[in-house]
C-alpha cells in the first residue's frame, strides 16, 4: 500500500514489568526483572525492532505509597537511558526529569551528556512534581503551589535553552597544529539572573547534536496547556473518549501561533494500554485477569492521592464522594479532573473505577484484537485527536512484544507508519527542526574567557 502523507508516531512508555498496577503477580511477568537493566535493554531493543520513535521513562523522587502493594520505579532514568544507548542505535531516549527539585545546570548537563552519548537521540519529559511526598523528600511541609511551580518551570526552561546552546556549534575546533581545541569567543556565558536561579554559564559540555534534546511535556491543565504551547515538541496526553481528544488537540494546536510556531512543531501523543489477544473476547478475558489481580488497598490509596480526598474507609461500592474544585488540587489538576470526569460520566462506583484505573492510571485502555487496536488508533490519528501514540504496554515484555509483532505490521500495511528509520536523531524521527542558538557572534553575548 502506498505510504500515507503524514504518518503517527509511537513510542514505547516503559514501566517496570508492565503498566498495569498488577502486573507483577501476573504469570505473565517476572516481576524481579524490574532489578535488572538487562530488562529494559531487551524492551528498548523490541521497540527500536519496531521501527517507533522512541522509549520514554516516567519518574518520581518518592517511593509513596507503593511499597507494600506494587513495585517501585528503581532506577534514575537519565542513567538507565545511557545504559540503553549502548544497546541501540535508532530509538529514542526520553527521560522524565522534575523542574521543581533539580537545577537547570545540572540538569542540562546531563541531557546534554545523554544526547552525545546516544548521538542525538534523547528526549526530555518536563514535569514540575505534584507528590506530597516528593515535597517532603525536599524539606518542604507541603506540595508548591500550582502555578507557582510552573512558574519556576519557564525560567528553569530559559536557563537551561541558554546553557545548551552556551557552546556554538563550531566552537570546538581541534587545531593540533595550532593547539587550539575551542574558540573562546564561540562559547558563551549565559548570565541567568532570575527570581529562583542565578547561573553564570556555560556549560561544560559542548551544544548537544540535536542542538537541545526534543523537549516533552505531560500537563494537561491550563497551567499545563500553556507551558506546552510555549516550549513543549511532543505533549504527552490522557484523554478517555475521541471527542476529549479531538478538544485538546485542537485547544493546544490553537495556542502555538502565540507564539510564533506551527502546529506541525508539536506532537499531540495520547497514551493507550492494549490488551491484545486473537479474539475481542479473549482480550477483553486477559483483561479481566489483571484487574481481578488489583489489591484495594493500594488501589485505593492511589485514587487517594489523584483525587486529594481520603478514600481509604470509603465504600467500594459506593460513588466517590464529593470532591473538591479543580483549582484547589496542588498537584495534579488534570489527571484529577480526567478521574472526576470519568467517574461522573459513567456512573461508577469507587471498585468500578479501581478498574478502569488499573491499567493506566488515566489513560485509555482497549482490549481487542491486533485490527481493532489498528483501527482504534488510526480513528484518534485521522480525526484530529493525536498525531502518534505512547504505547502503554499493561504487562512486559509480552504486551510490547504483541504490539510491535501484531499491530505494528498492519500500521505499516495501511501507510499510517514507518516501515524503516530514515532518520537517526529524536528530531528526525518526530520531523522537528534542530534549532539555532540563542548565541550568535553578532549579538555582542559575554564570552566565556
């Protein structure tokens, strides 16, 4: 079949054994894999098999509430990428990493470093951290508040732009004969001077080879919404139904001209949990096998924390009970209200929604056959509600496997896909530009020597 004009992208968002809060006890999974880095090594390479754009790691600096019921994130995932980059060759690499408690030197140190080392493939997943506990790990009493947090988010985002790109691209030049290694009036100072950061630059490690890594971002509320039109290149997403895809596709894409950008420099890549089997009725029972899995307790805990009501003495079978406005919920607005949303939309009590939550914590999750999971994202790709997927695997490497062995192959039928790498960075891949410097040597920008 002739290749379609445009094509979705997809990436693999790894999760331990599986996203699915249960998937550790299932037989399918082999939960003490999540220890080993040769685990995800063998998911990257399923992926990159595959042909998708890229493996994307979430993260968070509390273990929570987790412990007793399900298992933990264990590694850092800057680090965990560098591992996969020597492994690999084409996929990209996105790592979550916290504006709230890191430094923009620091942190744009280690992109950088993750970007030379994988020779332009990485990606970073912006999030500005909404856990009570991630708080507590940082000596505060309670999360920051909303906006204040994603204030502190656009000027870590100005520093760290400025400390990438603190290194022209020539400004090393390796003249043995000369001795010289780096110009000096080629490399800048960046001289932040701001309400939360003083950085005198630059960086110590030279402009990265896509210029800066792709850079990602997960926030869905008007905070959110409006941090992304500002510096987001691929937004990762939760929506439930087309119709709530289709507005925030279209409520997003409507905020980039502000700024000076076109629709096509973001990516809008919703996440979807397949359970895939050879039959709907088989899937739709592989399904159900993990949600009977689901501990309450741990379930419970976690709606808990989405919702900032306790609902650890509150009835299964009962509805949620009254919950507090949007506006009022420190940490994370949009996840909150999407479960809100669900709940009331659908009449659900708290066990029901337990269930729907299982797989994704959110996101969509479908149960079909590999053309039914075709067909479901082609629908979302086609009618203006995504240009690409995170594909939320519910177990591993199983479910990746599926997905890239079953589904893949008939994206690739249908023109909707790649059926090879043309391209060997992240911004290749997503079709991004690599942008210029902030320094030019007409700007008269302090030197850094």
């Amino acid at each position: 079949m002739p290749q379609a004009e445009r094509q979705m992208h997809l990436n693999a968002f790894l999760m331990g054994v599986g996203h699915h809060e249960a998937a550790w006890r299932h037989p399918r999974t082999e939960a003490s894999r999540i220890f080993d880095a040769a685990h995800f090594q063998e998911l990257a390479r399923i992926a990159e098999r595959g042909k998708l754009d890229a493996v994307f790691f979430a993260d968070t600096l509390a273990v929570g509430h987790r412990l007793e019921h399900n298992v933990t994130t264990v590694f850092e995932p800057i680090t965990l990428l560098a591992a996969i980059a020597a492994v690999t060759e084409r996929i990209g690499l996105i790592a979550t990493a916290s504006t709230g408690y890191n430094h923009p030197f620091t942190l744009a140190r280690a992109f950088a470093s993750l970007d030379h080392i994988s020779d332009g493939r990485a990606g970073w997943n912006i999030v500005t951290s909404g856990g009570a506990d991630e708080a507590a790990n940082f000596g505060l009493d309670q999360i920051p508040e909303h906006g204040e947090r994603y204030a502190r988010a656009h000027e870590f985002l100005e520093a760290a732009v400025r400390l990438w790109d603190s290194w022209e691209d020539d400004a090393i030049v390796l003249d043995e004969a000369s001795g010289t290694f780096a110009v000096p009036s080629r490399v800048h100072r960046v001289d932040h001077t701001g309400h939360r950061f003083t950085i005198r630059g630059p960086l110590n490690s030279p402009r990265p080879p896509q210029g800066r890594p792709v850079l990602v971002q997960a926030g869905s509320s008007e905070d959110g919404i409006a941090f992304a039109a500002r510096w987001a290149e691929a937004v990762f997403t939760a929506q439930q139904t087309l119709e709530e895809g289709q507005r925030f596709y279209a409520a997003l894409k409507g905020r980039l001209a502000a700024h000076g950008r076109s629709p096509d420099e973001l990516k809008v890549l919703p996440g979807i949990v397949p359970f895939i089997a050879d039959t709907e009725a088989e899937a739709k029972a592989l399904e159900q096998e993990f949600t009977e899995l689901i501990s309450p307790a741990y379930a419970l805990r976690q709606l808990s924390q989405m919702l900032g009501v306790d609902l650890t003495e509150h009835s299964l079978d009962a509805p949620l009970p009254p919950l507090p406005p949007v506006h009022e919920i420190r940490g994370n607005q949009s996840r909150f209200q999407l479960v809100a949303d669900l709940a009331q939309r659908e009449s659900l009590t708290v066990r029901q929604l337990i269930a729907r939550l299982g797989g994704g914590r959110g996101h969509r999750t479908f149960a079909g056959t590999p053309e039914q999971v075709a067909d479901e994202l082609e629908t979302w790709f086609t009618q203006g509600a995504a240009d690409g997927f995170n594909v939320m695997p519910p177990y591993l490497p199983g479910g990746l496997e599926d997905f890239v062995d079953t589904v893949v192959p008939i994206l690739q039928e249908r023109g909707l896909f790649r059926t090879d790498y043309t391209g060997r960075t992240l911004r290749e891949h997503y079709g991004l530009q690599r942008p210029a410097g902030v320094f030019t040597r007409s700007s008269g920008a302090q030197v850094a020597v």
